[in-house]
C-alpha cells in the first residue's frame, strides 16, 4: 500500500521560511556601493562591488581614493548584518535597503567607519570612483641617481650605525593608525612638553585625502599633545636645499615623519641641507620618528618592485615583482646594511625579506608590523608596541630563518 508524504504543518513550515531569511539574502548586495570612508588620513571616497555566491556569500572589490585595495574574501551575511576581509582588514556592519554602515578593524591598530549607498547593481562594472583612479600624482623634483649612489652602503659582513645614534634616537613604526603608546614615548624622548617637533608630512602630500600642512600640523599636536608643531613640505630639491627652508629643524627636538610614499621622501630631501639637518637633531641627542615610508627610508637599502600598469600598489607587493639590486633601492643609510619593511605580518612580506636578505649576504633585514616600532639607540633597538619586529640576520633560530621579538626584547645590531 503506498502512503502519502506527509506535508509539514503550516506553522513549521512558515518557521522554516523565516529561518531561512534570516540566514541571509547576499543578493540585496549586489552591484556598486560608494560613500565615504572615515580614516586617519581625513575622510576618503570608497567603493565596493559586490558578488552575490549562494545565498548567505559575497565575494567582491574593495577601493579606497580610487586604488583598488584588493579582493573581498571571505564575504557572509545574516539578516541585516554583513562581514568580510579585505587583506589584513576585518569589516563588519549592517545593511538597510540602499544604505550600509560598517567598520574597519586594522590589525593591532584602530577602527574606522564607513558609509556607502547601493548605485548600481552591475556587479561587472566598476563603480565611477573607481574608473576616475586614484588623483594624478603631484609634480615633483625626482634626485638624480648619483645622489643614490653617493649615499650607496658597501656590502659588510655585520650591520652598523651612524655615529648620530649615539645620542640620538630613531623610533621606526611599521605602519597603521597612530597608538597612543608610541606616541607618548615619541613626546617623551623629544622632551615632554617642552619638546618643539617639525612634523613632514610629504610621503603623504600627493593624494587627494592629504591634508593640508597647517591641518597636519594641528592633527599631530593634536595626537601628540605637543604645544609647538612646525611643518616642513616641499617637492623642490632646491627649496629643502635652503637655509631657510630648513631651519626649523635647527630648534627641533624631535622629528615627525608621515607614512605613505618612500621616493617622495628620498627624491625631496635625500642629499640636501634638509637631510643634513635631520641628522643634526640626532646629533644633538633629539628623536625622529617615521611611520611606515618615514621609518624604511633610514636603512641604507631598501625593497623596490617592478610597476606594473593598472595594478594597485597594494596588490604589487609580489616575490616575481621583487627588484633585488637597484641603484635607487638606497636609503639615507642611518642603519647600515640594514633594511627596514614595515607592514610586515599584515602584508605578508616574509617570503620577500627572506629572498632579499638571501641576495645580499650580510644585509639585516627587519620586518616590523602595524603599530609597532624598533626604537634604535646606539647599537641596540628596543621593540615596542603590539606587534612584532621580526629579524632576517642570516642565521637560523630554532629552525627559522628569522627571530620573532615583542615589545620589550631588544637586539644588538651589531654583531
């Protein structure tokens, strides 16, 4: 005799429809979001596509100020919420028809929020802030390659330091948002509240996100606590070249330097009265402190990559890419046989530290993460911070081929 499936009861099954919308309908995602992202470099345009995978998945792009950042992975949602990784960030946050608000988290660092509207629902197209690109970059003086080379380190068997670092202090942070730790201990080794600071803010100049000097200045007082703040920009070899562009360092007791582009830097300032001047603060036993572009510049060699047209620089970061000898791969050179990434674990650099210091025996290569810094003084760096600085010194460890330290170990340079 056959028998009739059974229907479930209405109730159970009218339970079952709910359950399953609240697990997620990733298709109300689908297409182009743009808005504003809330960051520490002031408010920037962002964008996202979204590319529904099944039910409660998304996959997609992340841009920022018109540069792809990279690939959404790892994209769910549930009911209103949603979350997702782009890189080393983690995102969460919610949806409300047209509108989403979310955060993003930086490894060892801060949170920053973001706000966007659905414009699309293309999921093939890329959003109009991301067709315009990133904002053209700035005209600038470019240092001839005999600068490089004049600053150029020969290959030695151990690492070194400028004499300079026998009073004066180097505080190297790997990158993310400012940390109120590493901030005090700036202040205080540049003299408390009496300290007088020149803040440089021209890694960071080009993009359409930067903030102008005066408003630098004011958020670096602001961060710091420190009552006297100059700041000192310029794209002109000529004009960092002068005794009056450069004296405010003259007075200074500690150095501020903002992250973003090394070359601008280097281009600017590298070779000129500028660089003389920075190193006459450490002489007379001040600091300086450079995050991410402004702390790798002070090795004598740095990481270079081929460019390749049309790709972010966030994503260019590959060992193929990877440049192993260079006439510009020159830093001041401050560090001697040293070079210095940051953003090291939440890239994923280790793969191209490791090959770099192979190419170059005797070379010290010092990964340091987010919001974290090696404070260097004489012949020794103190880690400091929430992260690691991790070594390449052409030993093994355990194993390894690099040392693993947290804030408060400390590593002898020279040996």
């Amino acid at each position: 005799m056959s028998r009739r499936p059974l229907a479930p009861p209405i109730g159970v099954l009218a339970l079952a429809i709910v359950a399953a919308a609240s697990l997620g309908d990733s298709s109300r995602l689908a297409g182009s979001w743009e808005g504003t992202f809330h960051g520490g470099r002031g408010d920037q345009p962002i964008a996202i596509v979204c590319r529904p995978r099944g039910p409660s998945r998304f996959v997609g792009s992340f841009y920022l100020d018109g540069t792809e950042i990279g690939l959404i992975e790892d994209g769910r949602c549930s009911g209103d919420s949603i979350a997702f990784r782009v890189e080393s960030f983690s995102c969460a946050g919610h949806v409300a028809g047209p509108r989403m608000s979310a955060a993003l988290t930086v490894t060892h660092g801060r949170t920053h929020t973001f706000d966007m509207n659905r414009t699309s629902a293309d999921t093939a197209s890329l959003p109009p802030s991301a067709v315009a690109g990133p904002p053209p970059a700035p005209a600038r003086d470019v240092a001839p390659d005999s600068v490089f080379r004049a600053h150029a380190v020969a290959p030695a068997p151990v690492s070194s330091t400028h004499a300079c670092l026998e009073k004066g202090t180097l505080l190297l942070v790997g990158g993310g948002p400012n940390q109120e730790d590493l901030d005090a201990r700036f202040l205080e080794l540049a003299g408390g509240k009496a300290a007088r600071i020149v803040a440089i803010p021209t890694a960071q100049m080009g993009s359409s996100d930067s903030l102008s000097p005066s408003r630098f200045g004011a958020s670096v007082a602001r961060n710091l606590g420190a009552t006297r703040v100059d700041v000192l920009h310029t794209f002109s070899r000529r004009q960092a070249d002068s005794a009056a562009f450069a004296s405010p360092l003259e007075r200074a007791t500690g150095v501020w330097i903002a992250g973003g582009e090394g070359s601008w830097l280097l281009d600017s300032y590298l070779g000129t009265r500028t660089e003389r001047e920075l190193i006459a603060v450490l002489e007379r036993g001040g600091v300086i402190s450079g995050t991410s572009a402004g702390a790798l510049v002070w090795g004598s060699q740095t990481m270079m990559f081929r460019a390749r047209p049309g790709v972010s620089e966030y994503v260019q970061l590959r060992l193929e890419d990877l440049v192993l000898d260079h006439v510009r791969a020159t830093g001041v050179g401050l560090l001697r046989n040293v070079v210095i990434v940051p953003h090291f674990t939440e890239h994923h650099l280790e793969p191209l530290l490791a090959r770099l210091v192979l190419a170059h025996p005797g070379l010290l290569g010092l990964g340091i993460d987010e919001s974290t810094a090696a404070e260097v003084h004489g012949d020794v760096i103190t880690v400091r911070g929430r992260g690691h600085m991790i070594v390449f010194d052409g030993r093994e460890h355990e194993g390894r081929p690099s040392l693993t330290l947290s804030a408060g170990a400390r590593y002898d340079l020279v040996r």
